[in-house]
C-alpha cells in the first residue's frame, strides 16, 4: 500500500522541469559535474567544510540547489539516523544528538534541518567555536534560497530542495506556518502557506517553490517490502 502511494505521488513530479527557473539550474548541474570548474561539486564541499568562512553567495547558490544532481540524491527519503537525531533532540540529549548528527552531515553536509538543530545543540552544550563555524554555514546557505525570491508571489518563491528546507527558512525569518496548500504547476509545485511573524503577530501568505530531480530520485529511490 505504502509502495503505491509513493508510485502515485512520484508520478507528480515527471513532469516537472528546471528550465523556467529564475536562475539556471541546467547551468548548475553543468558545472558541479565539471572537474576543471571552481564549482565542481566534491571541491565545494571541501571548502563549505574546511573554510566556510570564504564561502561566496555564488559558491552557495551551486552547493545549494547543485544538491539536485548529486548521485546520492533523494527526494522522499531521509538518512535512517535522522529519526533516531529527531528523537534525541526532542528528549534534550544534545550529548548523544551530537554525535548522531555529525554523522548526517558526513553524508548530506547541506541538510538544513540538521544544521538548525545541531546549532542549538551546540549551544546547549556551549560549543562557541562549533556553533559560529555551523551559524555561518546556515546563513550562506539560507541566504541563497533568500536571494532567489521573496515569497511574495507564486513567480517570486522561495526555492527549495526539500520541503523540510521551508520550516528551516521560516524558523531563520522567526514565522511559524499556520496552514499549507500544496499545489502542482505545470513546472513546479508550489506550497502556499499562511503564516505568522512571532514578534509582531502579523499573518500573511508566503510561497514556496520544491524543486526535484525526478530522474535521479527515481534511480535512487528503494521502495518498502
């Protein structure tokens, strides 16, 4: 049952396409595949690992979406210690949720969920020297997905590469989501959210646009028994 819910739910998404993006995500794939290009995917990781402190808005921009055409990549499915993260971090074990993150991001160093969460256990912890290391990663990553739209508007939303990623960049703007209608384009899918602003109470609509990469997520995707 669950296997033909995933079949239905994928089949949404055949018919998407990058190429009436704002930026040019065909581009991007272009050049983190390229071993002769500054932004060949293996050598931005290494530096947004090593010195993230050098890290440019540009560089940002084709780690972040150039996650879409990572061999590894997956649209459904999550590291299968995130659960057991999620867990410790809900109970305060930040000790223990430390170690379990630092694990993920091994795999999957651009996941924004885990990021957010290891920031604030860092802090728990008092990690100084990790939590400014893990802040600036968070904001050139968020940044980018800030620089591509306002979420104004359907034609002006956030572009995301996983939908974890609009809680992340709400928590980051300090809105809490209220309701979300989700909607297929025929391009995209668009998530439209109502939400709050903390401070002042305010409500208003926000946009958000999922971006996948179908045919790699079909080849990596392992369905249940």
């Amino acid at each position: 049952m669950r296997k033909l819910f995933l079949l239905n739910f994928l089949c949404l998404f055949v018919v998407f396409s990058f190429g009436q993006s704002s930026f040019n995500l065909k581009e991007i794939e272009i050049l983190t595949h390229d071993s002769s290009s500054e932004f060949y995917y293996p050598t931005l990781l290494l530096e947004f690992n090593n010195h993230p402190k050098s890290f440019d808005s540009t560089k940002a921009k084709f780690l972040y979406y150039g996650k879409l055409y990572r061999e590894n990549y997956k649209m459904f499915q999550f590291a299968p210690e995130q659960g057991e993260f999620n867990h410790l971090f809900k109970n305060e074990r930040y000790k223990k949720a430390i170690q379990v993150g630092e694990i993920i991001l091994q795999n999957d160093p651009t996941n924004l969920e885990i990021l957010l969460k290891l920031n604030t256990c860092y802090k728990k912890r008092e990690f100084n020297e990790k939590v400014d290391t893990i802040t600036i990663k968070l904001a050139a990553l968020i940044n980018t997905i800030l620089s591509n739209g306002n979420g104004h508007e359907k034609i002006s939303a956030y572009k995301v590469v996983d939908i974890a990623d609009e809680y992340v960049i709400m928590a980051w703007l300090g809105i809490v989501g209220l309701t979300r209608e989700s909607t297929m384009q025929q391009n995209s899918a668009i998530d439209l959210w109502k939400v709050r602003n903390i401070k002042s109470g305010k409500k208003y609509e926000m946009h958000f646009e999922w971006l996948v990469n179908t045919e790699q997520g079909v080849k990596n995707m392992k369905w249940p028994d």
